[in-house]
C-alpha cells in the first residue's frame, strides 16, 4: 500500500498506523462497488433526480465579446446545494451506505462540504457530525445554521487558527476512535489515498458531460479548460474529461489573495514547495522551517494550505498550468459577471472566470474556453458588497 495513490512522487499515505486498516477497508470498498451494477444505477439515479445532473453547457455570449473570445460555463452552480460538492457527497454517501456504515462525519472550512454532507446524511438517514473550525463556526453562521436544519451536529474545533487544517486533524483523529460504524466523508481530491482517487471519480461526471457537450453542441473540443482550484476537486473533474486530449489546455486557477486577504494568499501549487500535510505529499504553502503557512482568500472555499496531488503531478509534467488570481480582480470580474449575464458566480469560480478577464484581447476571437462555473454566488453577496457596495 506504500505505492498505491501515487501520482509521480506525490500523495500516498502518511498517516499513523491505526488509521491504515480504515483507509483499506475504503480502498477495497470503493474498488468493490464503483462499477457494481446496482451501485452505478441508484448513484446516477440520485445525480439526476436529487442533484440535478446533467448540468448545463452555457454559452456565456456578452461576457465572451468583453473579453474577445468564446466563453462557456458548465454551470455546476445549478446543482441542489449550489455547487459541484454534491456530486462528491452522494458518491461516497452512497458508498458508505453500500459498506454498511451508519454515521458519517467530514470536515468543513466555509462550510459549503459540511451542507453537502449534513444534505447527504439526511438524504440516507445517517447520524452525522461536521467537524468546523471555531474561527469559521463564526464566519459562516448561515452554513452553521443550515446544516443542523438538516439533523447534523457541528463540532467546533478549538486549536492552532481553528480553521479548516485544524478540523481536519479532529476529524481524522475522530476517525480513528469510531471508524466501525463511521465512514470519513473527506471533501475534495486531497487527504491520504485512497481519497484523491476517491473524489476525482465521483467529481469526473463533470468532465465526462462537458466534454460531450463540446462534441455536441460546438462540433470540436475546446482549446481551454479552466477551473479554480482550492484542494482540486472541481478542477480534477473536469480536467479528468480531457486529460488525453492533449491539445486542450488544462488552467488551474488558485488563490492568489493578497490586498483584502491580510497580504495572505493560497496559492499553494504557484507559490509552495512539497511537504506533507493531512496524509499526503504535496506541495504546500509552508516557511523555511517547514511549518504551515496560514491562508486567506476573500473565497473562504479556496482556502487550503496545500492541493490534491494530481495537480501536483500534472503541473511538474506540464500537461496542466496553475496561475494565480488576486481578490481584488476577483471582485471586478464577480461583478462583470453580474451585470453582463445576470449570473451570480461564487467567488471561488469567480477566479477563473477573472484569470479569462486578464487575457481580455490577448487570445485569437476564435478561442473557445470552458470554464468550470463550480457553485453560485448567493453565499458571497455580504463579502462583495463590503468591498465592492452597490451604487444607487
Ligand atoms: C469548495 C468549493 C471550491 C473548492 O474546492 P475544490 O475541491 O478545489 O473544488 C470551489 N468552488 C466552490 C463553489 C466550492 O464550494
């Protein structure tokens, strides 16, 4: 198992010795039930009944002539729960329902993954716990509220900045106490093996549509295929559709924060080195001594020290590129958005759309690029209009 989840040198599993037998009991789960008949037809059954799948491919006509080339949007953000989260949730739900496993328990950091999974555990009648940094219990009251509507109980986690990376460690930790009838529903393509493997499965729906839609509806691929990423899960669903096709170009766009993010950013791929954080090689936003950088990005969802290790893998052999986007291009373009297609973009998605903004002129008016519009704004208004009030 040592080898197994590698993506060139990156990821594996570096967890402690009691965490292993849980991590293959998953592994032997998941590889048991992913193509299993009666698995395969309840999943796409859900994804099409209780998640709204497919999602549209949208033409995104005013916004493209701004920036002087074809844009489309796979709007994910149409999903029930409002972002490509959900597509993750069901999957390993329903895994978890297949393996027998009656309590579920995930972190959360904006809390967006903490809805997904308390809807989930709803959905199948399983006891859940959402394990949430104190600092972001506080910011985002609303998630808060929203998942206890749904039957779940949130833990606060007090210790080192209580954010994200410390909820991860709880629940983890948790895991390890109770993992017989508990099943780690972990949120984006990052974590221990066999996670990364995991989520890029039950997220690649997303890549598998878009690229029929691109056949379909434009008769050809598109040049480029641009997603933001925070620890990868919506950027490796869609990137995993066109992988083999090597003449589309794979954009990752991260978090480049800065001005209104305290001069922080998370922008681990452009600016980290690898390290291993949370069970996996990566690279990591880390000092000279190794220790964990802290985060910020005016997209809480984006905010994550480190990245899933194919994106790791796939920036060092060059088949995909990462950039990064700083908050305050993010707010001009969120409200460009707005104004030119009526659609309110969540602010990590945002990131790419604004990546598209910079190159405004720069690309050939033939060019078409597929954005992964991953979730929609709603969550964001308060954020903007502190920085960006709306004129009368
Ligand atoms: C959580 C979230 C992200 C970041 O997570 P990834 O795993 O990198 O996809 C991006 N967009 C939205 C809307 C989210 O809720």
């Amino acid at each position: 198992m040592k080898y197994k989840g590698r993506f060139g040198d990156y990821g594996g599993f570096y967890v402690p010795e009691v965490l292993i037998p849980a991590l293959e009991e998953l592994e032997k789960a998941f590889y048991r039930f992913y193509k299993d008949k009666s698995f395969v037809n309840e999943l796409s059954r859900l994804m099409a009944d209780y998640a709204g799948r497919p999602t549209p491919l949208y033409h995104a006509k005013r916004f493209s002539e701004y920036v002087g080339f074809n844009v489309y949007l796979k709007r994910e953000d149409l999903l029930h729960g409002g972002a490509h989260k959900v597509n993750n949730t069901l999957g390993q739900g329903l895994l978890a329902k297949y393996m027998g496993k009656t309590k579920l328990i995930a972190e959360t950091g904006a809390g967006q993954h903490g809805l997904a999974t308390a809807m989930i555990g709803a959905l199948f009648g399983m006891e859940t716990k959402i394990f949430m940094g104190a600092t972001d219990v506080e910011r985002q009251s609303v998630n808060v509220h929203k998942m206890k509507l749904c039957g779940a109980q949130v833990i606060s986690v007090k210790g080192g900045t209580s954010t994200l990376k410390d909820a991860i460690n709880d629940a983890l930790r948790y895991w390890t106490a109770n993992v017989t009838d508990t099943f780690y529903l972990f949120g984006t393509a990052a974590g221990p093996h066999p996670y990364p493997t995991i989520v890029k499965h039950f997220q690649s729906c997303i890549g598998k549509e878009t690229r029929r839609q691109c056949l379909h509806k434009l008769g050809r691929l598109p040049d480029m295929v641009l997603a933001c990423v925070g620890g990868g899960s919506n950027a490796i669903g869609i990137f995993s559709g066109f992988l083999n096709d090597k003449k589309v170009r794979l954009i990752g766009v991260e978090a480049g924060g800065r001005s209104l993010s305290s001069g922080k950013h998370a922008a681990s791929i452009s600016a980290g080195k690898p390290g291993i954080l949370h069970g996996a090689k990566a690279y990591l936003l880390q000092n000279a001594d190794g220790q964990v950088n802290d985060t910020e990005s005016v997209s809480a969802g984006l905010d994550y020290p480190s990245v899933g290790p194919e994106h790791c893998y796939l920036s060092d052999i060059g088949r995909a590129t990462y950039v990064a986007v700083e908050d305050e291009d993010v707010l001009d373009t969120f409200g460009l958005m707005c104004r030119m297609e009526g659609i309110l973009p969540a602010l990590e998605s945002t990131h790419a759309l604004a990546y598209l903004v910079s190159q405004k002129g720069k690309l050939p008016g033939k060019t078409i690029a597929v954005v992964n519009l991953s979730g929609r704004g709603d969550k964001d208004v308060g954020i903007v209009e502190k920085f960006r009030p709306v004129k009368d």
